[in-house]
C-alpha cells in the first residue's frame, strides 16, 4: 500500500500515468471516494498512460466507456448512478472483467461484492488544508 498527496489536478493525473506502466492486461482497478475528488482525472492519466488519446469523460449515464489501448481495451465504469446491480447483469459487467482487458470502476465501493479480490483498490479524500489537496491511497499495486 502507499499514499500519495496530490496537489493539483495534474499531480492526480501523473498518478494514473504511472500506476498504468505497472498493470497488466486482465487487471481490474477499482476507485472509491466523493464527488470530484479526482477519479476522472485519475482515469485520464491511466488512458494518456497506455497511449490512449481520447477525450474521458465519467460515464455516468452510459455506465461504460470503451477505448482501444495498445493490445487491450481500457473499459471505463461508472456506477455512481446504478439503483441496482441487476443494471450491471444486464451490460454485461462480468465478461468485462474476464475478458482479459483492464477495467477501471469508478464509486466501485456502491459495488464492492462484485469486485474480484484481486482488484487494485484506489481511494480519494479531500483534504482540509487547500481546495486541491487529495489523499491518494493506492492497494494491490505490484503485491499480486
Ligand atoms: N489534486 C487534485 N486531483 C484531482 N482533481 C483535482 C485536484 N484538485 C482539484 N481538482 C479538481 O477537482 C475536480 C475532480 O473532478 P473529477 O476527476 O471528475 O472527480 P470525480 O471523478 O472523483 O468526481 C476537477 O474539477 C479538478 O480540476
Ligand atoms: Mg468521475
């Protein structure tokens, strides 16, 4: 496990870029934390880490977004919005994770028994002391 300080949005997306360097295809991440505490900014540097250049947005609605990385898809989950996990059943959401691609699961927590344990787990806490202060608390990277 480690800890990270974010100060500013940038930091949070150099975060993603290098926890990318360090996954492998199959791999799941799973983000927990409040509203704008950076996941999505998180989830941009992980795409720009893989080489990816589209524009990520929080699939909110959709509750999955695809990009094509390099041998592999990124799928881009966001689930804040679910009233149930009969929503999930319905895209589809267990192949995803089988599939041998890397999902990354924002507001995973609202779903935590549907997580394999042998996800990396992400949180993401303001802190009190600078509007742009985070706490970024990285688990299951490279102990696997
Ligand atoms: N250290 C930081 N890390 C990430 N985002 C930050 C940081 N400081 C300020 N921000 C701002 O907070 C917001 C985070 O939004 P977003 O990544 O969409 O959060 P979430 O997906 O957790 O709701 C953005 O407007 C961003 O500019
Ligand atoms: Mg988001």
């Amino acid at each position: 496990m480690y800890v990270v300080i974010s100060e500013s949005e940038q930091d949070t997306v150099k975060l993603g870029e290098k926890v990318a360097k360090q996954l492998k295809k199959g791999d799941v991440v799973a983000l927990s934390g409040d509203l704008g505490t950076g996941k999505t900014a998180f989830v941009k540097g992980l795409a720009q880490g893989f080489g990816i250049d589209e524009y990520i947005t929080s699939p909110t609605f959709t509750l999955v977004q695809s990009y094509k990385g390099p041998g592999f898809n990124l799928h881009h989950f966001d689930v804040y919005r679910i009233s149930d996990e009969e929503e999930l059943f319905e895209i589809g959401f267990e192949e995803y994770l089988y599939e041998g691609d890397i999902c990354v699961i924002e507001w995973a927590d609202l779903i935590q028994n549907l997580i394999p344990p042998r996800s990396v787990w992400i949180n993401f806490e303001r802190l009190e002391d600078g509007e742009n202060k985070r706490r970024i608390t990285v688990k299951g990277l490279g102990t696997k």
